[in-house]
C-alpha cells in the first residue's frame, strides 16, 4: 500500500489517457494509492465532492486545488471535463460509463465514449460496445457498416459541433431530427412471414427509415419505437442511435433530395405530420423540396400512364390477332404443361 505524502504534489501521477474523462482519472489515481476515491479529494481539499460533478462543474477554487495536489495545470484539467459541451446538450450525454472499447482497460473511460453519436475508439480505431454487450458488428455486414460509416463521420461531426453551440447551419440539427423521427406514414403491421407474435404492435414508420433503408430492413421489434427529436439520440439501442446519426449524414449532405422521396412516400397523414415539421425550415430550401416533389410527382404519374397505355395497346392487339406468333406459344406452352400433369399408364 503505498502512503499519501503530506507534501503538496504528489510523488507520482500517472499521465491521464487520451480524452480521458477527470472522473475516471481520479479513480484511477486514488486506485494507484489504494485510496478510497473520497479519501484521496479529501487529501486534494474538495471534501464531500461528488466526482462525477466535477466533470460538469469544475469551479476555479476546486480547480486549483486540485492542480496544486496533482501537479498539472488548471487548463490540462478543465480538458478532462465537459466544459465545451453547451447546457441544451448536457443531457444527452452518458452520466455513467457510456460505450467501451474493447481493447481499452476497463478502467479507463473516455470522453468521446459518453457521447451517444461516437461509435469508435479515439485511441484504437475499433468499434465502441454498448454497455449491454450490443456490437454493430452483430446486426450488420462490415461491408454496410464500412459504407454507412462515412455518413455516420458526417453525422458525428456535425452533432459534435451542435453540442459546442458552433453550428450555424439551417436546417439545424434539432430540426433535422424532428423530421426524421416523424411517421410518414400510419403504422404497418408485421408481415404474416413474421416469427414475432400476433400481439405485437404494429410498428411505426418514421422518415429516417426511408432515409436509412438498410436499418429497417435488420431493426428487431423491440427497436422499433423512437423518441421524437433530440431526445432520440439519449434512449435506444446503439443500431438505433448509429441509424440517426447515419441518417443526420445523409439528410444533411442532401436535404432536397431525401425530404422530397421521404414526402413522395407518405401516406395522407403522415404528409400533414411533415408538413408541420418543415413549417420551421428555410423558405428557400421548402421552395426547392416542393418543387423537386412536384417533378417527382409527375414522373411517377407519367410512368403510371405510360403503362396503363401499354397493357391497354397490348390487350387490343391480341384482340385483334387472336392468333399472333406470341399467343400461340402460350397456348402451346398451355397445352404441354396439361399434357405433363396427365396420369401416366
């Protein structure tokens, strides 16, 4: 056991890892002098702090005690806290432990781990687990995760950015996310191919599913259900909160295009929902979503009539050549199919 000395710095501090959160540092400080975490602030003069306070309330007095006990500087220090994270983001972020990195020690808790938008280790480039074991690996290919993963880089950074208060982009993120967590379209019941039960809800359909296609197609029941907005982004499982943060990417390189498919989609209902949430939305860019609809919408009749007039044409040509080279094969065809299903003798 070794002795806590009574000069002011201590002999030895071990170096905090790369985005290391401070709560985790001191834990591991007051492990190294096998030291109750309570007994080693109070030997730093911040008797009856709660440690995981300081990391979002760190004040001068408390901070340049703790500088003078451990040795470093009081800016070193503040970079182990969530000082830069703004109030209106202070609830997303994990409290406790957050996603882990195998490969880093388990005593080791990064900051970049307890935001709900990282999903890779900062220090191994592998991907985070959730704290119930869940891996993305585990739902999905690594040639699809590779491919979303540049969306999921865009997203990250942009959430990162929101939470600084730096983002001054329109759509902002919040109204980003109100759109994708709103339902299209009424709920759908599962498919009688199924394996889950016939009490099973019917299961929402909000727009970033169609924005992320490749998550609904894995997306179990239970994972179904979603918060509206911001708050999407603090409950759910990991897939889930990887599909937001990918589905903020896609959204937000290219607004026109997947607002006006997401619209093109939508059931009557699910429009007016849409509508109200882009009623916050740039004038401008509505203007352009509308019309890039309207195109849409054209198409898709022109296509429609394109083929009722094909199959009307093609009906009125066999009435008129009962016996064309194609009808006579069908009726050949016809034939020898009744010939095979005979008996045989």
């Amino acid at each position: 056991m070794r002795s806590v000395p009574s000069s002011a710095v201590l002999p030895v501090v071990p170096r905090p890892g790369r985005e290391e959160r401070l709560s985790s540092w001191l834990n591991r400080l007051a492990l190294f002098y096998a030291m109750p975490v309570a007994s080693f602030l109070e030997y730093c003069s911040l008797n009856g702090v709660d440690i995981a306070a300081l990391e979002w309330r760190l004040g001068d007095d408390e901070a340049i005690a703790l500088a003078t006990r451990i040795g470093m500087t009081v800016d070193e220090l503040r970079m182990m806290t969530f000082q830069e994270i703004a109030r209106h983001a202070r609830p997303m972020i994990y409290r406790g432990g957050g996603n882990s990195c195998p490969v880093c020690p388990p005593d080791l808790r990064r900051k970049t781990a307890a935001f709900p938008w990282n999903f890779w280790c900062v220090e191994h480039n592998v991907r985070l687990i959730a704290r119930d074991g869940e891996n993305l690996v585990m739902k999905l290919p690594e040639t699809t995760l590779t491919s979303l993963d540049v969306n999921a880089h865009q997203g990250a950074m942009r959430l990162a950015a929101w939470a600084q208060g730096k983002d001054t982009a329109a759509p902002s993120v919040p109204q980003h996310l109100d759109f994708l967590t709103t339902r299209y379209r009424r709920p759908r019941s599962p498919s009688f191919e199924s394996p889950l039960p016939q009490s099973t809800p019917p299961w929402p359909r909000y727009a970033f599913l169609l924005v992320v296609p490749e998550y609904d197609r894995v997306a179990p029941a239970f994972d179904r259900p979603v918060r509206a907005g911001v708050s999407s982004l603090t409950r759910g499982s990991l897939l889930q909160k990887y599909a937001l943060t990918v589905a903020l990417g896609r959204i937000a390189t290219d607004p026109v295009g997947h607002v006006a498919s997401v619209l093109l989609a939508s059931d009557y209902d699910g429009e007016e929902w849409l509508h109200q949430t882009l009623q916050t939305w740039p004038l401008e860019l509505l203007n352009r979503i509308y019309a890039r609809l309207y195109r849409l919408r054209a198409a898709r009749r022109n296509a429609a009539e394109r083929e009722v007039s094909s199959w009307a044409a093609w009906k009125e040509h066999k009435s008129q050549n009962p016996d064309s080279p194609s009808l006579k094969i069908v009726r050949r065809e016809s034939q020898n199919h009744a010939r095979s299903r005979r008996p045989s003798h």
